[in-house]
C-alpha cells in the first residue's frame, strides 16, 4: 500500500513537471508568435512609409529639375513637397531594428539633398537619382527580409510589386524629371534625347512584363487598368512631345502632370499590395 502511494506521487509529480514544461513551450511559442506577427506588422509599416517617400523624392526630383531649367512657376509646389517630406522623414527617426543603419544614413542624404538653390543641374539629378535608387534598395530588403506572403497564393503577385512596379515607377520618375527640364528649357541635346528614348524602352518593357503578371492574381482590377491606360498615355506624350521633337512646345508643368498620372498609377497598385498585407494580417 505504502509502495503504492509513493508510486501514485512519483507518478504525479512527473505529470506536473511535464504540464508545466508544456506550458513553459507554449508560452514561449506564443511570445515568438507574437514577435513574428510584430516583425512583419513593423515591416509592412516601413514599406509604406518608404512608398510615399519615394513618391516625394520623385517628385521633388523633377519639380527640382523644373525649377533649375527655368520654370519658375514650380517652386511653391517644390517647397510644400519639401515640407511633407521632412515630416516624413521625422516619422522614420523612429525605426529601429535591422535596417536601422539603412534609415539613417538614407536621411542624412535627405538632409543634404533637400536645398537645391545654386546646384548644378546635373548634380541635383544625380542625387536625386542616389537617394531615389538607395530607397528603392531598402524597399527590397525589407519586403525580402520576411515572408510577408505567408505562403498565401492570393499575395504570390507581390514580388512583382517591389521588383517590376516599383522599378517601372522609377524608370517614369526618372523620364519625368529628365522630361520636365527639356519642356521647361524648351530644348533638348541629342544626349537627352537618347537618354528619354532609353527610359521610354525600360517602362514600356517593364510594365508590359508587370500587367501580365497582375493579370493573373492581382486583387486590384479597377487600378491595374487605369494604371495601363496612364502609362500608355505618358509614354504617347513622351514619343509626339519630346523625343520626336528638338524644341519641344509642351509647358513643362502639363508634362510633369502628364508624367505623375502614370508615376501616381503604379504606386497606387503598391498601395493596393499594402492594403492587402493589411488585410491579412489584421493590420490598420
């Protein structure tokens, strides 16, 4: 009876020792959860702040450009764009984490970039084109770092998104920063016009590649198609106004506005991609 007793309290004390290993596993899978879950919340936050700063880097890109090629007419919108990206830029202090080293030294180029007054035209594009490129580096890293997808077929398409639309905006912004100062001087070398005939290649080839891909799983069908009529349209403006042209007439803001159309249209698909990250992991 004796042995029997001790036996039943050996036998209950294991049994409480493994409860409680089971419940020291489980609270410490729910933390890593949590963790992971926090992880990927705080990494869809920085692509979206990234998406609008990149938005307004391009856009301050070309209003620059504008500005400097003698289009006076452009500096009030230049300065209310340099306002809203300093409060941008205030908000992405706060990273922490990885891509912490990668934040800062992307501000301290904003800093340095955001007074264009006395800049070389040149030079003022090449920095643009620097902390445009070192922005679109840090969208990859972050959208790469965790599997933001989860495995989940409905988002397969957003590699798509960081690689093919965000390179695709770019390459836009780029045509119309270059754009912008060719109508504003109402001139153009034969060097920008090789370098616009360039860029008009790389967005008609990447965004062919990139509506096809959407078509295929991309929850935003209203936006894919405006946005293939936008950049149809830019590209169009770019062919009749500027590269067939050596003193183009076009005022240099119809062209901006024309370009930002298309610019605005494939950052509304990465605002598409977000809004369904959001969705899916219960995010804002």
């Amino acid at each position: 009876m004796v042995i029997f007793e001790l036996n039943t309290g050996h036998a209950v004390r294991i049994a409480l020792v493994a409860l409680a290993i089971l419940i020291v596993f489980y609270l410490l899978y729910r933390r890593m959860k949590h963790q992971q879950c926090r992880a990927v919340e705080c990494n869809i936050e920085q692509l979206a702040l990234l998406r609008e700063l990149l938005a307004d880097f391009q856009r301050h890109r070309g209003l620059s450009n504008g500005l400097l090629s003698g289009d006076q007419s452009m500096r009030d919108e230049l300065n209310t764009t340099r306002q809203r990206l300093d409060k941008k830029a205030a908000q992405a202090e706060r990273f922490v984490g990885d891509q912490a080293n990668t934040w800062r030294a992307l501000l301290g180029q904003w800093r340095e970039l955001r007074q264009i007054e006395g800049c070389e035209l040149e030079i003022n594009l090449q920095k643009h084109h620097r902390i445009i490129r070192e922005t679109i580096f840090l969208i990859e890293d972050i959208a790469t770092e965790l599997d933001l997808s989860g495995g989940r077929d409905e988002l397969r398409y957003l590699a798509c998104i960081w690689d093919e639309v965000v390179q695709t905006a770019e390459w836009s912004g780029q045509a119309r920063a270059l754009g912008t100062g060719i109508a504003a001087a109402h001139q153009s070398s034969a060097v920008q016009r090789v370098r616009l005939r360039f860029l008009h290649q790389k967005i008609q080839e990447l965004s062919s590649t990139a509506f096809v891909t959407l078509k295929q799983g991309f929850s935003g069908h209203h936006e894919l198609h405006q946005c293939e009529d936008a950049v149809e349209s830019f590209l169009h403006c770019m062919e009749q106004e500027l590269l067939n042209k050596e003193c183009p007439v076009i005022e240099a803001q119809h062209y901006f506005n024309q370009a930002t159309r298309a610019v605005n249209e494939l950052l509304a698909l990465v605002d598409t991609a977000l809004g369904d990250l959001y969705r899916v992991h219960g995010g804002r």
